[in-house]
C-alpha cells in the first residue's frame, strides 16, 4: 500500500552539485590513479550529507544527490551491456551534417567535450540495476521516505540512438524504444524491492518535441535524434512512457513524471518557453501519480494551461515547481505561497507537493547552483510549507 502524504509535502526533483573533490578522485579512478574504494567511500560521505541537508531543511522525501552520475542519462551506459559513453566531441565524426551540429553546440553554449552521452552500440542488456543499489543504500542514510530518479524511457530511447551505431542492431528506433522499455520493467521490479516510496522519470525532451520549432535542440543529450513531425514524434513519446507508467499501476508506490525546458543554462534566453497545453494529452494518456513540473519561471505559462483538465485534477498530484535553480536570487516564503495559492484555486490543497523546477546541478561539469544557495532556497520552502500548513489545515 502506498504511502499517504500530507498536502504540501516537499521533495527535491534530483541532482545536487559533486564537490570539487569528489570530480577530482572521480577522474583520477578513471585515469587509474585512485581506487575505486576510495571514490566509494567518498560518494557514501557526501550523499549522507546531502541527505542531512534535506532532512534539516524540511524535504519530506529524500533523494540522493545523483552525486555518481555525471549527468541524468550518461549513467546508464555503466549498467546496460551494448552501451558506451561518448562526449559530443566523439560523436561528430558520427553526424551527417556536421556544420549543423557544431552550429547547435554554438548556440548553446556547449562545449563539444563538456557533456557525455550514452549512445546504443550494440545489442542492450540489463546488466545490474540501474539506480536500485543506491536506492538501498539511502535508506542506510535515512528513515524518511525515499525517491528513486531515472530518465524516463523517451530520454533514453531518443538520446542513445545515433543511426551509424545503432542501426546495426536496431532497426529503428521503434525497436531501441521497446528494448528500453523491457530494460526499465526490470529496473522497476528492483526497485519495488528496495521499498521505495516514488519512482520519479525524467522526460525533459518532451518540452523540445513540441517548442523548438525544428529550429534548436534543447538538450544535448537529444540532438542526435532523427527530428520527426512533431505529432508523430509525441506520439512516439506517449507510447514509451505509458508503457512503463502502465505497468507501475497499482504497484504499492507513487509513480512520478517529471517535465522542464532545460536545466544547463543560467540564460534563460536560450531556454524553452510555452505552457503545458501541448503535452496535456500525453499527462492525460499516462496519468501518473505525480506530475513534477517546473512552474516557478515565466517560461513555464500560467498553472491554468494544465489544470483546465478535469482528468489530471481528479487523478494526478501536482508536484508544482516552486523554487527556479537556476537563478542565485532567494525566493521569498511569501512569494511561494502566493504561487501556490493561485494553485489551490484549480486543484485541491491535497493534491499539491513543492519541489524546485528541476535539479540543482543536472550536468556534473555544469552546476547550475552551489550549496549555500541551495540551503536559503530550501530553508525558505521550508517556511512556506509552514504557511500553507497553518492557514489551510
């Protein structure tokens, strides 16, 4: 049996900046020049902290920083055999249109080297869990209830297939898709044996499938995907994700879908912008437990866009994006709860958690957040809560 949850419950959406020294020792193992003992011991201490920041500032369910991760995606290629790691760098001599994509990069502000890929290469197999493992190590750490954060099977499917590599085991990526789906089943049923309390996916690329116009990519994990009409390419996309979120239904813990414009940038300019309305038939189609959205930036469009649907109010919580980390500004207690009082006008107190927008460091070489920003944004989520909990209970 699932969990119940107070109204208003906060939970974080991921990533946590890895300390100077933990990317140090990280590239000496990986060099041959550290133990990979030692990188673990590290990870153990670290998260731990990470874990007490969140407890101390009020996070009612925990995380574990992604401090192992060097971004939401390139993870995977450690733990499915017919995977490998690849920067943009190494992937150029791969694209057909190379001025394209180095004008991409451009654009972007990306360097070629800065960000690595999983890339399909041979024919996948789930070779030891995904994030399971660390799932059972966090509740070591902590007796709160616990979240587990993957990329959800869209981000994958669409970020490792590059057609040079993946066509010669793959047809399609129709065929990647249902290979992927097959892989995140079994990761679930792991998961399920951890005891987790919500098992969130990432699908961020949803955002560029319907605002980029077919002008540039939003996420460089995505842009080597064939660009397809867009009411196909969503299509596509709802098939995936319902796939899995299907198959967690009624399972005894929360399912979570996560959604954003882009998270590597500080310049909101080169960042996506639009309201939900385009996606709401896709939240419709997979009604996941919780819908983590980011809602705190302009850019996101008014809360009405999404909750004008009666299906989403009646069977979906609103994991409303309070907190932007992407800025160093605080946001004010009294700001937040202004935010979610605008909410509350559409969907009941009850159906309402608070987390940031998105993760405060998604690409590990890219933080876009430190600690001490990240302690004052959570301290002041924290006093909101408190707000919302004694006016409306």
């Amino acid at each position: 049996m699932k969990k119940v949850f107070d109204a208003f419950t906060i939970t974080l959406v991921g990533s946590m900046p890895r300390s100077k020294n933990l990317m140090t020792l990280k590239r000496k193992v990986s060099r041959g020049l550290a133990d990979q003992a030692d990188l673990e011991d590290l990870l153990e201490k670290e998260t731990q902290k990470v874990v007490s920041l969140q407890e101390k500032n009020g996070i009612n369910i925990i995380t574990d920083g992604e401090l192992d991760r060097d971004n939401y995606v390139s993870f995977i290629s450690k733990k499915i055999k017919g995977i490998v790691t690849m920067n943009m760098g190494d992937m150029l001599e791969f694209i057909d249109d190379k001025k394209a994509f180095e004008q991409i990069l451009e654009i972007l502000d990306v360097p070629a080297v800065s960000i690595k890929n999983a890339i399909c290469n041979g024919k996948m197999e789930y070779v030891k869990p995904l994030v399971a493992d660390n799932m059972r190590k966090l509740k070591n750490y902590t007796n709160y209830p616990i979240k587990a954060t993957l990329p959800g099977p869209y981000l994958m499917t669409r970020s490792m297939w590059l057609p040079a590599l993946s066509q010669k085991h793959y047809a399609n990526k129709e065929q990647l898709g249902k290979a992927v789906i097959s892989i995140l089943k079994k990761e679930i049923d792991h998961l399920l044996e951890t005891g987790v309390d919500v098992i969130q996916f990432d699908e961020p690329v949803l955002t560029e499938v319907v605002f980029s116009e077919g002008k540039t990519r939003s996420f460089m994990c995505a842009a080597l995907a064939e660009k397809k009409d867009p009411a196909e390419e969503l299509e596509f996309a709802t098939h995936l994700i319902k796939s899995v979120f299907d198959y967690l239904r009624d399972k005894p813990v929360y399912s979570s879908l996560h959604v954003c414009r882009g998270n590597w940038s500080k310049d909101e300019q080169i960042l996506l912008s639009g309201p939900y309305t385009p996606l709401v038939g896709l939240f419709e189609n997979v009604l996941p437990d919780v819908l983590t959205l980011e809602f705190s930036t302009h850019r996101a469009g008014e809360v009405e866009s999404l909750l004008s649907s009666k299906k989403i109010k009646d069977h979906c919580i609103l994991g409303f994006g309070v907190i932007n980390p992407r800025i160093d500004e605080i946001e004010q207690a009294e700001d937040i709860v202004n935010q979610v009082e605008k909410a509350l006008k559409y969907i009941a107190k009850g159906k309402i958690w608070l987390n940031p927008d998105c993760g405060f460091a998604t690409f590990a070489n890219r933080p876009v957040s430190t600690f001490t920003i990240i302690e004052k944004k959570l301290e002041q989520l924290k006093l909101a809560k408190n707000i919302l909990k004694d006016k409306y209970e």
